[in-house]
C-alpha cells in the first residue's frame, strides 16, 4: 500500500484512530516507524475532504486559487479540524501571486466558491 497509495498512507498517519479498529490502528502504527521520504511529499499536507481530497495543499493553491481565497473568507470555527488545518495552512501563505485582491467571492448557489468574474465569464446571461 505504501508503494502504489502513498496519499493514502500519509491521511491515515493525519488521522487520529485511537477508537478505530484494531488492524487500522496496527496499519497507522506500522507507518509511523517507516521512513515515508521516498513516497510522500516533504512537509505537504494532504487535503481531507471535498473535491480536492487527496491532492498537497500547495497543488491546490496552485489549480484552484478562487477556492482557496473562498475559504479564507468563511468563518470555520464550528468545522471539522481538516478544514480548520487547511484554512490556517492557507493564513500563513503568501497569496497575492495566486488570488486576485479586491475579487469578490460568491459564498452560495451553484458557482459558490467562485469569483464574480469567473461567473461572468463562464455563465452569462
């Protein structure tokens, strides 16, 4: 598993199993002793949830920038703790090569997430 689903190990080791079954929690015990350079990413963190499950914080900064300035802009107090990770990940990021200042984010409907020009462009009246 650690060969062909690196990601995967790396979640699991993010999670905490300590009231799961027994074989996952040998499995995330089995990895925490392993050497994990040649398969993760140094220093990446994995996103959890969503349709960007799976994929380093910093790929989805780079592919996905409206989202990420999305997420500054909620308030995640009462969220789960991997959407709190990746909202304060993105806090201590430097931003401004990646969302446009002053872009004003829809934050419902079916293009929530979206800037105000991205749904101009490519859902015009």
């Amino acid at each position: 598993v650690l060969q062909t689903a690196p990601v995967y190990c790396q979640w699991v080791m993010l999670r905490d199993f300590s009231n799961s079954s027994r074989p996952l929690v040998k499995f995330a015990e089995w990895l925490e002793i392993q050497d994990l350079s040649d398969y993760v990413q140094s220093g990446s963190s994995i996103l959890e949830f969503g349709m960007h499950e799976g994929k380093s914080y910093e790929e989805v900064l780079q592919t996905a920038p409206v989202y990420c300035q999305w997420v500054m802009l909620r308030d995640f107090s009462n969220s789960s703790r991997p959407l709190v990770k990746f909202a304060e990940w993105l806090e201590i990021q430097d931003l401004s090569d990646y969302v446009q200042s002053g872009s004003s984010i829809l934050e419902f409907g079916m293009h929530e997430g979206k800037s105000y020009e991205e749904v101009l462009q490519t859902a015009p009246v």
